[in-house]
C-alpha cells in the first residue's frame, strides 16, 4: 500500500483529507477481513446492552449460524474468548440435540427469547455461563467443578433471590432464570435439588395464571418447566406437576397417515397413546425419508411433551404396577416410556440416568419372556420390540448378557436370522429410521458376537 502524507493548509485539515486519513486507518484495522456489502439489508438485527429485537416473520428462512454472531453481540459482562467459546457451544450444540435435524428446521438461537434472556438479564447470564462450562467440562470427562462454574453459579443465585424477592418475581425473565437453576441441576445429576426448582416453578406459574395460560403468552419460555417436570418425573418418579391438557392439541399428531382402520386391526394391548405414537413416528419418518417440510421446533417439542405426558399419567413410574393392566400392557407402555426417551436427550447426559425406568423395563421384560416362551404371535412381536428398544435407549450403557439371550431365543422364534428381516419386524411398531436404524443394527451385530464367543 503505498504512503500518502496529509499536508496542513493554513485553514487546517479539510474533508477530502480527513476522509485520505480514516482510509488509511481503517485499511490498516481491517486487513484481512471480509468486507460486508454497503447495501441495506431487509432484515438487520439491532443488538445492543441488554436488547436484541430482530424482526421476524413465519416466512423468513433460518439464519445462519455463524462464530460472529456472538462475537458482535454485548453481553451484560465482557466476555473472554474462553467464555465466548463456552456460550457458543452451549447454544448452537444443544439445539441439534434438543432439535433434531433430520425432522426439525434449524433453530435459530440468535433470534430467540433465550438470547435476549442472555443479553437483558445478569442472572441468566451467570447460570447460562455456568451451564455452558458444566456441559463441556462433562464431555471432556472432568470430575470436579471449576471455579468459575462455581463463581457462575454462585452470582446466579444471588440475583434469582433478589429478582425472586422484589415486584418482578413472576415475570418471564424470572421464570427463566429459574429455569436456567433447574437445568444446571440436571446437569449434574442433582435430582432433590431440581425438584426443589421445580416446585418453585410450579408455584410462580401458578401465580401468573397457569401453565396454559403462560402457553398462550410465551410459548417458547412454557415449554422449558413441561420438559423439566417429565425429566424428573422419569428420573425420580415424581408425580408430575403439570398436566397434558395444559398443552393444546398439535395439529402435528394429526399429520399422519396411520389410520383408525390400522388401529382395529392391530394387537388388542394396542392403545390410543400407541397409536398416536405410531403417526407422530410416521411423520418423523415421512420428514426424513421422503424429504418433506421440515417441523417447526416448538411444534416438535410440544407434541413430544404431550405424549410423554399421557404415557406418564397413565402409569406414574413412582407407583407400583397396575394389578388391572395384562403383561403386554405393562411392557408396551415401559417400552413407550423407553422409546420417547431416545428423542429427550438429557442435558449433558443420555438415557442412562433414567435408572428407574431401567429397573422397571428389565422387570417387565424377564416377565413378559416367561409367558411368550411358545407364543407364535404378536406376543413374540411385542417382545423383540421392546428388546431392541431396551437395549437402544435406557440400557445401551451397561453389558446385559440376558438381553443378548432374550434377542436370539425371540428371533429365533419368529423365524428371523439376520438384520434385514429383523428391522422389517421392529418396524410394524414405532421405530425412527434416522434415529434407531444404526444403534439397532449395532446391537444385532453384538448380539451376534456374544453367541459366537460362548458357543
């Protein structure tokens, strides 16, 4: 670049000059960037302390995600690279988790209630930098707690008991900074505590009208006690607190082409609750294979809460079994429980903490073989169902050499001796292909090998 030097006239520095100068300046600061287009763009995002109001309509397509997008936004605090980094992973890597690609639209974090609870409150900012730090320090398998996940933390708290203790304390970003204590809870796989959360939650939403009419008035923020509350009540047992008609019918359960004719023709154990698995896993299915609209995230979420829901109500886990319900019933509606769990990833963790529903399952499996040992029909069916989901969701984390013996003994009795035939039999009950397809296929292979090796 070559040097031009600024003479100063008797009337001093003049605009072309100036204008010679801040070229100069800015070329030098600006080196190796890309450089933006000059034009307006139709849809600018205005961030600044505290604020962050996108415009954004149903039509608009996602945005795209990108490094910069936090880079450019002001947080309550300054933020260091580390802590940058922290928050980025945090935000953009949980939402494929929560929302899966393969069915769902990309959730765009940037323009969500979340991010302006990051940039507008301090307290969800403290416990969302302590969350992100959690999260990663368990993927990197570190066993204690670092100072500044507890400094995080500890600041949090403070500010939720002032916010909590002042003329705000039902206000949505109250409810979320709460929300925000719960989830770290979950993180570290402190259930009391998150119940004790929960409870608190439960009682605000209550003095702000209900969970349908928090529905009505911040769905995105509603939905986040829902899924703690079916979290716990499948870790713990707990009754849950809220109920599924506090969530309105989706019209996404609707959008499948299972039948009432299929639903009479099908195993008398076969429930309303199965069925309408059955068309929300055909439309999952639909959506990927066929390349069909992608679900709006909410919608998605939603309707998964509802049916975990029902399930729940239907048998609470902390209750002992129903005496009035046949065997099938007990060990599809676990195996239900089971299965849904694939698409409720734990934060920070996976279906192995629901220990409880673990227990229950294995008990209802090694009792259901007893009394399907010559069955020829839709008891067998039943069986190898529940034993892949078993073993794909709430058991996957430990060796079960019984569970290897249940599956060839039952495929053996239904006439079925590779992958193929197998997967074609899982798949008259639900059974996503994009989610269930390889941890399947995996465990048939392993089973395999367990015989191989004690023959």
């Amino acid at each position: 670049m070559a040097i031009q030097f600024i003479e100063q006239g008797s009337v001093g520095i003049g605009k072309s000059e100036r204008r010679i100068i801040r070229s100069h300046v800015m070329r030098g600061k600006n080196a190796g960037r890309p450089r933006p287009s000059r034009r307006r763009q139709t849809t600018d995002v205005h961030t600044k302390k505290g604020v962050l109001t996108p415009p954004c309509t149903p039509a608009e397509s996602p945005k795209s995600l990108l490094w910069n997008d936090l880079c450019l936004i002001s947080f309550p605090q300054q933020l260091d690279s580390e802590a940058t980094k922290l928050m980025h992973r945090w935000f953009f890597d949980i939402s494929d988790a929560l929302f899966p690609p393969q069915f769902c639209r990309k959730f765009d974090i940037i323009k969500s209630i979340w991010m302006n609870c990051v940039l507008a409150d301090e307290a969800y900012f403290h416990s969302t930098l302590a969350i992100s730090a959690s999260y990663v320090d368990f993927f990197e398998r570190k066993s204690s707690i670092s100072p500044k996940t507890l400094h995080h933390i500890s600041k949090a708290y403070e500010l939720v008991n002032l916010r909590l203790s002042g003329p705000q304390s039902v206000s949505d970003s109250a409810i979320a900074a709460v929300v925000t204590l719960a989830i770290y809870q979950q993180v570290h796989h402190q259930h009391s505590t998150g119940l004790i959360h929960l409870n608190g939650l439960y009682r605000m939403i209550q003095l702000r009208g209900g969970i349908a009419r928090l529905m009505k008035e911040n769905r995105a923020l509603a939905l986040k006690p829902l899924r703690l509350d079916v979290e716990l009540a499948l870790q713990t047992g707990s009754p849950t607190l809220f109920h599924s008609d506090a969530i309105p019918a989706n019209a996404v359960l609707d959008d499948s082409s299972i039948t009432k004719q299929q639903y009479s023709s099908t195993n008398p154990w076969l429930s309303r609750i199965m069925l309408d698995v059955l068309s929300f896993v055909s439309l999952l299915n639909s959506r990927q294979k066929e390349g069909r609209t992608k679900l709006d995230p909410l919608n998605f979420t939603e309707a998964l809460l509802s049916l975990i829901y029902r399930l729940l109500e239907a048998a609470p886990l902390g209750q002992p079994r129903c005496m009035s319900r046949s065997t099938h019933e007990e060990a599809a509606h676990l195996a239900l429980l089971a299965f849904m769990t694939t698409l409720l990833p734990e934060y920070g963790s996976d279906q192995s903490n629901y220990l409880l529903l673990s227990a229950r399952l294995e008990s209802a499996i090694r009792y259901l073989q007893t009394i399907s040992t010559d069955s020829k029909d839709g008891g067998s069916s039943l069986l190898l169902w529940t034993l892949f989901v078993a073993g794909i969701s709430t058991l996957k984390r430990m060796d079960h050499p019984w569970l290897s013996s249940l599956i060839l003994e039952t495929c053996g009795r239904l006439d079925l001796h590779d992958w193929p035939a197998i997967r074609r039999q899982l798949c008259g009950l639900p059974w996503i292909f994009a989610l269930h397809d390889n941890p399947g296929r995996l465990l048939w292979e392993n089973t395999q090998r367990r015989s191989i090796e004690m023959s």
